[in-house]
C-alpha cells in the first residue's frame, strides 16, 4: 500500500444526508445527528455527522424502537431514567450517550429508516425545533424516493432495451460469422462497427439493470466463507486479454492458499472485475497494475492499483456519482460511468470497506477490506 496517496474512505454515505444530518444537529444543538436505513438485521447511516460509525445491530437499537413508535416523534429526554432503554437497548448505544429523539422514515409506504440526534446532556425539544427535526425527516424521505423512482425508471428503461440489443447484436454476429456473399469490405466495416455499438450498448444496459436493482434492494447479500485466492486469479485471467490489448501488464502478489473472506462471490467478482478494468483502461502506456493482498488481524485488504494519470480531490470527491466520468469522456476511453458506482454499493451491501488514494501524476491505488469469517470453510 502507498501510504503518500491521500486516502478517501468511501463507505457509504451521501452528502447530502449528511447534511441533513449535520442539520438535525445543529437545530437541535446535539452533537450527533443520523440518518439510518434498515438493511437485513443491521442499520446502515446513510447520513452521519458527529460519528465516524458506519453502522449499528438494529436488534435492541433506539432506531428500532423509534421505528415502532406510534407518535410521529419519539423522544427520551434523559436515557439512564429511562426503564425501557435501560432493560433493553443499553448494549446497542454508547454509555455516554444520555439523550435521544428519532423520527421514523417511510420509503415505498414502508417504514424503513430513521432521522434521530444524540447528545451527552439530559434535555428536552422545544416544539419548534421538534417540528423542523420532522421537516427534516421529510426531506430525508423526499430525496431517497426520488432517488429509488430514478432507479425503477431505469430498470424498466434497460429490460426494455435488452431484449431488441440482443436481437441486433446477433444478427450482427451472424453477418460476420458467415461472410454473407455480396457484402463489399465497406459493408463489412459498417457491420463491424454496428456489432462494437451493439456491445457497447448492451454492457450499459446491463450495468443500469445492476444498478437499479442494488439501488431498490431492501437487503444486503448473503455473505459466507469464500477462498479468496480462487477468486482473484479468476478475475485476473478474465483482463488479461484487455490488458494484453491495451499494453499493460497485470502483476499479482501470491495469496495465501488459505485466505478466506466473508463476502458474497459473484459480487466480489463483480467488484474486482470492475476495479481492475478501469486501472487497465486508465493506465499509462506501458503500465502496470499491481493487485495486492494485505493480512489484518481480522480481515483481508485486497488492492488494485494503476499508474496512471491519477486524480484530484475534487475528481476523488465525485468519483462514485452513477454516469459522471471525471472528464474521461472526452479522452476516448470507453465507458459509461457505472462500474464505480456499482462497486461502492456491492462494498456496501457485502458490508466491506473501500478506500481511495489518488494525487496527480502518482496513480490511483483502490482498496477494499473484507472481513475474515469466524469459522467455517470456503464454499
């Protein structure tokens, strides 16, 4: 790993969820505001300010309880006189912690999240900064809404797209394959071209589909003990040709034959696939790309690095945003501006840690951390 890159840790979190978190805080005068989501038996902060915390057990959390709540708003003025916290939600919050007030989120009429502040101080709300906490709350709501319609809009757009791209995409192959008699080399050229758009195309569809169906789905994936070694070397065989294609060398550390993660396979395919195609196509002439295996006490840091053009902190700042491509659009690189994005979400739902170094001129070295399983053997 380059410890001079300056490193961006990119677990999840939107900005401006943040924000509104950062809000809730300061209207409140808590030190600690969140946005938290629901996903399988854990809450993901989407939105955090005052906390470096990723995510919380959901079981016997004050999230959970606000969620139950009857009252659009659930306070707790002073949480150590509190008889229910203290029988059932102690071990689920920081002993310091001595004042609460959550509301409960709806996405698709279901409640599935909560706006909630914490402070270190017994106090209550006065009704007018209770009423913005739930303005706020609804703003939380209106914006992930419109986030999940963007997603469905997508995924019908795509599925209605695939089936007449595939249609195109074999009659294309079978012009090609067979040579038609009277096609002048013209025409054959024109099939060709046809045949790369078609492809080019149909990957895009595909991503968006991912896409929308990561972006809609109300729980992680499935995690278990995978070999980590096999799964590499998989993927590297897979970009060897781009890289053969594109002048790179691919360089590979030797990993533990008994390096296991808790991941679930086809994402992490999916993540290292994407993560070592883009250090391909955004290297120098010449290059290298260098996939290492890190050991840590409990878990395994796998990462990819090119040497490349690298990028700034304001490229760094929008590098996972769906379609945005830094400006590559212009260079002749194909893509679509997906395969980050796509990447962040699968690192989240594995409940895996990613993380950026990148500075001009230096390259950019992308890492992502997976838990070691406590027992059991690779599938």
């Amino acid at each position: 790993m380059n410890e001079k890159l300056p490193a961006v840790d990119l677990l999840g979190s939107d900005p401006l969820l943040d924000n509104l978190a950062r809000s809730a805080a300061g209207v409140t005068g808590c030190p600690i505001g969140l946005v938290s989501l629901v996903r399988g038996e854990h809450l993901w902060f989407k939105g955090r300010y005052g906390t470096a915390e990723h995510e919380a057990v959901l079981e016997g959390s004050l999230c959970s309880r606000t969620m139950r709540h009857d009252a659009p708003l659930l306070e707790i003025p002073d949480l150590q006189a509190d008889p229910d916290h203290v029988a059932r939600s102690r071990k689920a919050q920081p002993p310091h912690l001595r004042y609460y007030a959550g509301v409960a989120l709806r996405l698709q009429g279901e409640v599935q999240g909560t706006l909630s502040v914490m402070g270190t101080e017994p106090m209550r709300l006065q009704p007018a900064q209770a009423d913005v906490l739930q303005a706020l709350a609804r703003c939380a709501e209106q914006w992930m809404q419109e986030r999940l319609s963007v997603a469905e809009a997508l995924g019908r757009l795509s599925h209605e797209m695939r089936t007449p791209l595939n249609g195109v995409l074999g009659f294309a192959q079978l012009l090609l394959a067979d040579n038609v008699p009277g096609l002048a080399p013209r025409q054959l050229e024109w099939v060709r071209h046809l045949h790369a758009g078609a492809v080019h195309l149909l990957s895009l569809v595909e991503d968006m589909l991912l896409f929308s169906r990561l972006k809609l789905s109300s729980s992680p994936l499935q995690t278990h003990p995978i070999g980590l070694g096999a799964v590499v070397q998989r993927c590297v065989g897979m970009l060897q040709p781009l890289a053969a294609r594109s002048g790179v060398r691919m360089q590979v550390c030797s990993i533990p034959g008994d390096a296991l993660v808790c991941a679930d396979e086809r994402a992490l395919q999916q993540v290292l696939v994407n993560l070592l195609s883009n250090a391909i196509k955004y290297n120098r002439s010449d290059g290298t790309v260098t996939l290492s295996v890190d050991e840590l006490p409990e878990a395994w840091v796998v990462g990819v690095r090119d040497e490349g053009a690298g990028m700034t902190p304001e490229q760094m700042a929008r590098l996972f945003r769906p379609f945005d491509r830094l400006g590559a659009e212009r260079s002749g690189i194909e893509g679509h501006g997906l395969g980050l994005a796509i990447v962040r979400m699968l690192a989240d739902s594995m409940h895996a840690g990613l993380q950026v170094r990148s500075a001009p001129g230096q390259g950019s070295l992308f890492e992502i951390r997976l838990k070691r399983p406590a027992h059991g053997k690779a599938r």
